[in-house]
C-alpha cells in the first residue's frame, strides 16, 4: 500500500467488480440478447402450427406454434400449453406469449428448444377459452 500505488488498487477494484451481480447485469446487457429484450410478456403473429417431438426418454408430439414478435420481427417458437388448445390457435392471429420459466430463460423439462408457451389469444386469455367462459372474436 504505497504512495505510488493507486493503479494495482484500481486493477484490482476492476477485477473483483465482475462478483457483483448487479455489475454484471450493467455491462454484458444480457437481457437485449433475449427475443423479448427483457420484457415479461411479448405480442406475436401466429405463423404457422407445429407437432415438436419430445427429448429423450420421453415420446408424445407437443403442439406448439411458430410466432413472429411485433416488437422486432424475431420468429420463436411457442408452446400451446392444455390439452385441446392447439385448436383457438389459428394462423395469423395474435397471441400473447411469456416465458417457460426454465433456468437462465432456457427450455423446461423435454421440450426442445422451446422457451416461451401462448397465454391468449386475439386478447382472450387461454383459459377462459378452454373453460368455455369466452369465445374468440370473429373477426380474427
């Protein structure tokens, strides 16, 4: 700790910074990498519908759809959670998506890189449409 040692001080302050989390999330700006730039819930058009196979050890075709986001035109692929709802799911209407809730924003349990599922659509929330409580709109 000398007079002269101001710049192994600042060296060192620099190296140990990149433990705080909260000055990682400052400078490698990950949430801009993600399709919905950090956003918790995105708008999409329905593209088109798809069967996706399962990982390993399990089988079964999960329905899920090919969505492109509003905000900036990325394609991802979207889980249609429940069964039955793949059917309220038609090409070009607009669907509400969120993420799966996978660790770091990854793909849950089998499903093969798929990170986000369908929560409404054309502002109708999945559910109430299963449970029979609404309808879609007719118009789209």
């Amino acid at each position: 700790m000398g007079e002269f040692n101001a710049r192994d001080l600042k060296r060192r302050r620099k190296k140990f910074r990149w433990k705080s989390t909260a000055h990682k999330r400052k400078f490698l700006k990950l949430w801009r990498k993600d399709p919905l730039r950090g956003a918790p819930m995105g708008r999409g058009i329905v593209l088109k519908k798809k069967g996706v196979e399962q990982k390993q050890p399990h089988s079964g075709i999960i329905k899920a759809a090919r969505v492109q986001l509003v905000k900036n035109g990325i394609q991802v692929t979207a889980f249609v959670p429940k069964t039955n709802a793949i059917k309220f799911v038609d090409e070009h209407n607009e669907v509400m998506l969120e993420g799966m809730g996978g660790s770091q924003g990854g793909a849950v349990g089998s499903m093969h890189g798929i990170k986000y599922k369908v929560v409404s659509v054309s502002g109708v929330s999945l559910n109430e449409l299963l449970k029979g409580k609404k309808e879609k709109p007719k118009g789209a």
